[in-house]
C-alpha cells in the first residue's frame, strides 16, 4: 500500500489525519463567491470570480481557533495542505464522513493540484471549526 503522506505538505497533526482510510485535509479558509466569474467557449473572455472571506468567530472565549457558522448554499474550501503527486497521476479526494452526515458535501475530486473546492451545505447550515477535517485523500493513480 502506497503511503500516502508522501504525497501531502502541510499536514497539520499526522496522527489525527492520518487514522482512517487516507489522509484527512483540514479548512484554512472558507469563501464566499461576491461577484462571478466568466467562462466562455474558447478561453479567452475566461475570469475568476471575486470571493470573499466569510466571518467567523469564537465560540468561547477561551477558545484559540474560530467557527464559521455557514448557512445553506455554496462555498469555496481552502485546505492547510497541499499536494505534490507524480507526472502523470491525480489524487482521489472524497467528503469526510462526518461532514456528510451533518448535511453537508463537496463533489469526489481527481486532480493533481489542491485549490479551492466548492462545498455545498443543506438548508440548515453546518458550522466548522478553523483546521476541521473536511475531506479525505483515498488514494493517488496514474492516468
């Protein structure tokens, strides 16, 4: 079995991330799309969008890392890690278990490079801790 944390830069708490099934990847910064972006057929009229951090605040006072208190809709994720895969391969990155569960998800991935991700959350909402494990890398494959 190939280890994958030769893979992953970044990892927060090894130990933690790496107990289950793949490494889990953390949450730096969640955005909010404020203006969109544009995408046309041949790429040159192409235009990312404006994002925005969205607000987040301590739950105690003692607390040393904030929450995000989302609401339903959609978000763009921004992990702690980073990934490094060989010429010629992809990572396979799927939603955490305990993510989906309470409602919310983002589309299984393949893909050499570790951008934003879109999450969606369902209409009640969800909150995430800073550093929060949301996704998992299962596996990297060549192509």
């Amino acid at each position: 079995m190939t280890d994958l944390t030769t893979f992953v830069d970044g990892i927060v708490h090894e130990p933690t991330q790496t107990e289950g099934r793949g490494i889990d990847l953390t949450v730096t910064e969640i955005y909010e799309v404020a203006e969109p972006g544009r995408v046309d057929f041949g790429g040159g009229e192409l235009e990312g969008a404006d994002l925005e951090p969205h607000d987040r605040r301590f739950r105690d006072e003692d607390d040393d890392y904030e929450w995000w208190h989302l609401a339903g809709g959609q978000y763009l994720i921004e992990y702690n890690e980073s990934l490094a895969v060989p010429e010629e391969s992809v990572a396979r990155v799927q939603t955490r278990d305990a993510v989906v569960a309470r409602g919310a998800f983002h589309p299984t991935l393949e893909l050499s490079d570790l951008g934003r991700v879109p999450l969606s959350v369902g209409g009640a909402g969800i909150r995430l801790k800073e550093n929060a494990r949301v996704s998992t890398v299962v596996g990297v494959e060549e192509v």
